[in-house]
C-alpha cells in the first residue's frame, strides 16, 4: 500500500495514540502548531466562526518543506481535521463537503444521538456508488469537486477518487469521520449507530454538554459524568474503536490513557505539559 497521508488513520489503525488539539481557523494560529509535536489539529467552527478561506489558508500553514522532504509521511505536518457547526439533527452536508473539498483529513461531527444521524454524517463524506458496488452503504453524498484537496493531498484527481474514501469502511480510506456523543439518547442508541453505519472511524466524548444536561456543568469528574464516559468506553473498545477525550491535561493524562482513550485533546496555551507527559507515558518520547 502507498504510504498513507492521514496520519492519524495511521496510528488509530496501528493501535497506538494520537494527540490533537482544537485550533482557529486562521493561519498564523496554524503556524504556531507546525513545529510542535502534535499529531493533528481539530480545526473548531462549531462555536467559532465558519470561514471557508480562513480554513484553506490555514491547512497551506500546516505544509512543512523540510518534513515533507525528510519524513516517510508525505502529507502535512500535522493532519488537519474540522469539526463542522451543525448538529446532528440538522443532518446538513454542505459544512463537510466544503472542508473535505479544501483537502480536510477528516470531519468531527456534534451531537450525534441517533442511527440515521450518524449515517447522514458518514455519507456526506463519501462519494456515490451505485447500489450493489462494494462497499456501497452508507450511500455517499458527497458533490464532486476534488481539484483542490488533490492539490493539498499532492495527487491526481483519480488517485484521490481511490484514496478519499472513509477508514475503516475502506481499510485503505484516508477520510477519518468522527461522532461526538453528547448526550443520554447519544449514549442508548451509540451501539446501534457502530453496528449498523459502517465507517465510523472515531467517537469523541462531549463533556461539556453531556455535563449540562445532567444538570453538573463542566463536572467532569462528577460520579454521574465517570459512569458516562465509562459507559462510551466500553461500548466501543467491545467493537474496536477508538475514542476521544476532548480534555486531556498534564493532571489527568495518565487516567485518560489508563482509562483507554487513544484520542487525546489538549488545550494548546495551557496544557503543552499535558501533550509531553502524555506522549512520553504513551510510549511516544
């Protein structure tokens, strides 16, 4: 197989731990990362504004001449990701299909509760088949205009056809869809949305919400908030994907990875303590 591109499908396949953070979109808070030791940036337009050329301009702020000139790994130096503004209820496409057509790694969908959610949420990042090719569910409902995120990717229109699929639906897909689940109806209907859509690639907890509506904000270590979050744990490490802790710090970075999160968040100013204790207890110094 060609070196893959997205590297955090590289290591979630391999399983091992990737660390993120949230980011602006704009370029010179893309360029403080560059040089950092991330593995991706989750670029955030769900309670940030939605700016499709500050978001272009950014992923061009993630290229680094030298990595891409010395490293095995051909794509940016970190692998840009969005988390879009629209809830899953919304069932809306158009926020991913523009963040994947300016050559985005992957899509982080909010509140995802229900089955029919999470499927809108994996088609609108896939492209049509016909019924009865393989691999046609969920039916994709991606527009066709890939000429700029071929650019980004550095291949052709028809290498990125083939490669732009979803992982793991297409082992070789380099398009990572994540869900975050952040309620109760969330929680009771996540096993149903993992055994029936397939392509779901990453499942992040949301504890800011899910503590609202437990009526204890931003308690995360609230008794009520642990059984949730143990609850999503389980539920997908039973089917073999990974989950994501949007809070991740240098206090609490050995129990996330104890508890079993391979998707790690850090807030960027704050919190680089978190990022290097955390790489180094995962092996990754």
């Amino acid at each position: 197989m060609t070196a893959r591109l997205n590297k955090v499908i590289a290591r979630l396949a391999q399983g091992r731990h990737v660390f993120a953070s949230f980011a602006l979109a704009d370029p010179l808070a893309a360029l403080d990362f560059v040089t950092t030791s991330y593995d991706a940036l989750v670029f955030e337009t769900e309670h940030k504004p939605w700016d499709a050329v500050a978001l272009r301009d950014s992923f061009q702020y993630l290229l680094d001449r030298r990595q891409i000139r010395t490293s095995d790994e051909p794509g940016p130096a970190l692998t840009p990701l969005v988390r879009i503004p629209v809830n899953g209820a919304e069932k809306a496409q158009w926020h991913a299909k523009q963040a994947l057509d300016l050559g985005a790694f992957g899509i982080v969908w909010p509140h995802i509760s229900t089955v029919e959610e999470a499927r809108n949420a994996v088609a609108a990042c896939r492209y049509p088949s016909l019924p009865g090719e393989p691999r046609h569910e969920p039916a994709g409902l991606r527009g066709d205009s890939p000429s700029a995120a071929a650019r980004y990717w550095g291949v052709s229109n028809q290498e990125y056809y083939r490669r732009s699929d979803v992982w793991p639906l297409d082992p070789d897909g380099e398009i990572l869809v994540g869900l975050m689940i952040e309620d109760q109806q969330g929680i009771e209907n996540l096993p149903g949305m993992l055994d029936e859509v397939p392509g779901i690639g990453l499942v992040v907890i949301g504890e800011g919400d899910m503590s609202q509506e437990l009526g204890i904000p931003r308690q995360y270590d609230h008794p009520r908030m642990l059984e949730c979050k143990r609850r999503v744990l389980d539920i997908c490490n039973a089917r073999g994907v990974p989950v994501g802790h949007p809070h991740v710090t240098a206090d609490n970075v050995k129990q996330v990875l104890d508890d079993g999160y391979r998707f790690l968040m850090t807030a960027p100013v704050r919190t680089y303590p978190g990022l290097e204790l955390g790489r180094s207890l995962a092996g990754r110094a």
